[in-house]
C-alpha cells in the first residue's frame, strides 16, 4: 500500500536528483487530483487511489525526463485563466503575468475616458496575453497574430474557451495589421528574444517551439523589425509593451533611441529585480 505522503516524499528525492525542482511534486499532485493543498495534507497517511496513483506516477517519470508539467497537464494557469498548451506553443511565463497587470494599468492612465481600445498582441502563442488584457479590461478590441498556425489554432481554442473574443491572423510581425490597415492604441508583443547561440536548459529547449524562443544572433531581431514599422499601425497617441530579455537594456535603449527618437520609453523590473519589459510612448506618458 503507498500512501500519499510516502509517494511524495519519494518523487520528490528523486527531483533532486534529476534537477527538477522538488515542489513540482505537490503542484502536479494538487492539479491531477483537483484538492486543495490543505486537503492533500489533511489525508496525507491514506493510501492513494489506484487511478490516482497510475496517472501521479506516469506523470512524475515524463515531469523526471525534464518534460514541463504544463505539457503533462496539457495546461497552465495564467492569471487565473486556464490556457491549453502543447508542444506548438510557448508555456505562457509568470514574467508575462506582470506584463499583463502593468499594461491594464497603463490603459487605464492614458486612455481613462475612451470608449474602445484597439490592441494587438504580435506573436500570441498561447493566446495568453490577449485573451488576459480582452478579459480584463472590457474597452479593449483584440486582435492576434503568429507566424505559427498551429499556434494560432491554440490560440483560438484558448479564447473560446475563456469567452474572449479575438481576432487572429496568421503572417509575419505587422504584415497582417498593414494590409488590413489596422491602428493601434496599445501593440502589444512578447516576441522570440533568445539570442541563438544561447545554452538553455532541457525542459525548454527540448519541448517548447524554437520559432517561439530565438530572435536571432543578438536576440533583438523582431523589436528592430516591430520599431522600423510600427508608425504603419499605431496611432499619433498610443503606446507599446513588450517583454524582453533581462541582459537586453543597453542594446534595447540604443534601439530605440535610434529607430524612435521621438518617443519616451521605460524600462521596468520584474519580480526577480530583472529588466524585463519595455514601454514605448507616442505623445503620451505614464507619470
Ligand atoms: N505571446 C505568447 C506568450 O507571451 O506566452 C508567446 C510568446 S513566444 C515568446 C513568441 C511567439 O512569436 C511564438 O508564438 C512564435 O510562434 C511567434 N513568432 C515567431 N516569429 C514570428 C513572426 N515572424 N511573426 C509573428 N509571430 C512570430
Ligand atoms: N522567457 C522565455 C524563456 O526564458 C523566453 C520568452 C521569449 O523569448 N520571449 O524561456
């Protein structure tokens, strides 16, 4: 008989062992059996069911093998929305979340009295950013594009869903806003921004798409091609949110000083104290 608490202690000896980090075990063990932590815990000498059993240990051998629990699961969580993920799109970052929240309160600031705000979120992988800023500020008018159709086909998977409503359309960075002479208040991307040669661990370089990590040699590839052809769809007073790489703020100021010098432009930390996001104002602040 194999209680709770003697399966869990022994998957978590054996994350150590393999460099997952051993709270996985009780964050897959609360989504597979649908309990709250407490409860776990409350019945934690019981045995564990023999369904229950079966799919926790299946799952901790894949979860062991470096696969990220989010391809186990099939899903994640992000900010309090559930997203489908798979092997074609990226598993949406907490990083991001932070994007999400600084963006709805820059909309709030800028725009307080406009009736509709039209935003775009380039490179939408998961859908995760869109259907979150369409969620959570009912002005906003979506629409979605990726390079990845297979991408997008999650993505509308995941708006329906969460009974978001966007458009989305497959094409290269802006193409698709330009040819349907589509204009902005807020562009929104978290674009690849991994420089090429990086090394990464398993988990991400072996099981997420690379069309969704790599921006080239520098990493900068997509923010110079968004910056030399943003004037094409943003408005005269709009702004711009963008995650980036935490080691990007020299090359990323230079970019932008030099491709919109008519811009004011901020650099903010996330939670870890790295710089990860970028925001771009035409004729307007946020101060
Ligand atoms: N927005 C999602 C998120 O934040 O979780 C996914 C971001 S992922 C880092 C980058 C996305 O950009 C991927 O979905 C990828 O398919 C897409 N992409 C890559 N190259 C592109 C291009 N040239 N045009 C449009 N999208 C592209
Ligand atoms: N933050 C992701 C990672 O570290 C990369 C996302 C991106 O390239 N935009 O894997």
């Amino acid at each position: 008989m194999t209680t709770f608490s003697k399966n869990v202690r022994k998957y978590e000896k054996l994350c150590l062992q393999n460099d997952v980090p051993p709270q996985t075990v009780m964050a897959f063990l609360v989504e597979i059996s649908r309990k709250e932590r407490y409860d776990l815990y409350m019945h934690f000498d019981d045995p564990m069911p023999e369904d229950l059993k079966k799919t926790f240990e299946d799952g901790m051998e894949r979860i062991l093998n470096q696969e990220p629990m989010a391809h186990v699961l099939g899903y994640s969580w992000f900010y309090g929305y559930q997203m489908i993920v798979n092997p074609d799109v990226l598993i949406p970052r907490e990083e991001t979340e932070e994007l999400c929240a600084k963006i709805l309160a820059r909309i709030d600031h800028i725009f307080p009295d406009q009736p509709e705000i039209q935003c775009a979120d380039i490179g939408t992988g998961s859908g995760a950013i869109a259907i979150t800023v369409a969620k959570e500020e009912p002005r906003v008018r979506m629409c979605a594009t990726d390079i990845s159709e297979d991408a997008l086909k999650t993505a509308k998977l995941n708006a329906e869903n969460n009974g978001a409503d966007i458009e989305m359309y497959a094409g290269d960075m802006l193409a698709p806003l330009i040819e349907r002479g589509i204009r902005l208040d807020v562009l929104i991307s978290n674009p690849p921004y991994i420089p090429a040669e990086e090394q990464m661990e398993r988990s991400v370089v072996d099981f997420e798409p690379h069309v969704a990590l790599f921006g080239g040699q520098d990493g900068l590839k997509f923010y110079r091609q968004i910056f030399e052809s943003c004037r094409k769809v943003v408005k005269e007073k709009s702004f711009m949110a963008f995650e980036m790489g935490w080691d990007q703020r020299e090359r990323m100021s230079a970019l932008v000083e030099e491709l919109l010098p008519e811009t004011k432009y901020e650099i903010i930390r996330d939670m870890n104290g790295k710089d990860r996001m970028l925001f771009v104002y035409f004729n307007c602040s946020y101060d």
